[in-house]
C-alpha cells in the first residue's frame, strides 16, 4: 500500500479471508472505493500502467479464479 499511497488517496481499503471447505481451503477478498466507474476504470488504469504493481500480482502466486464486482450503496440507515 506504501508504494501506491497516491493512487489510494482518499479511498478505503479493506481486506478479508473466508474459508471454503475448511480446513482444505480458503480464499480471500480485497475491497477498495472509488467514486463512479469512470473512477473505477481510471484506477485500474493508473495501476496497470506501472511494472511494480505488475510485478506484485504476477509474484503472488497462481490465480485460480479472480472475480471482480462493483457494489453501490443504495440507502445507509
């Protein structure tokens, strides 16, 4: 998070891990903000173009399924 302070400026992060079958598997989520989907899509952009954050998913490890969702809150009570 330290190398894309600027990118994530101003948004939340949140991270999380639930289990699958427990105790042979789990997965994790990661959750992030963005303002509309324009804004969505200019993050994507912005972290693509740079070989570290390439660099940081590509030494992760296999990918077997990798999901992406928007969710947008309708009402806050």
């Amino acid at each position: 998070m330290k190398k894309f302070k600027k990118e994530f400026e101003n948004r939340w992060v949140a991270f999380g891990t639930y289990y699958t079958n427990y105790p042979g598997g789990s997965t994790h989520w990661v959750g992030v903000s963005v303002k509309n989907d324009n804004d969505h899509i200019i993050l994507y952009d912005e972290l693509q173009n740079q070989t570290e954050f390439i660099k940081l998913v590509t030494d992760r490890g296999k990918m077997e399924y990798v999901k992406d969702y928007m969710l947008n809150e309708i009402k806050t009570f």
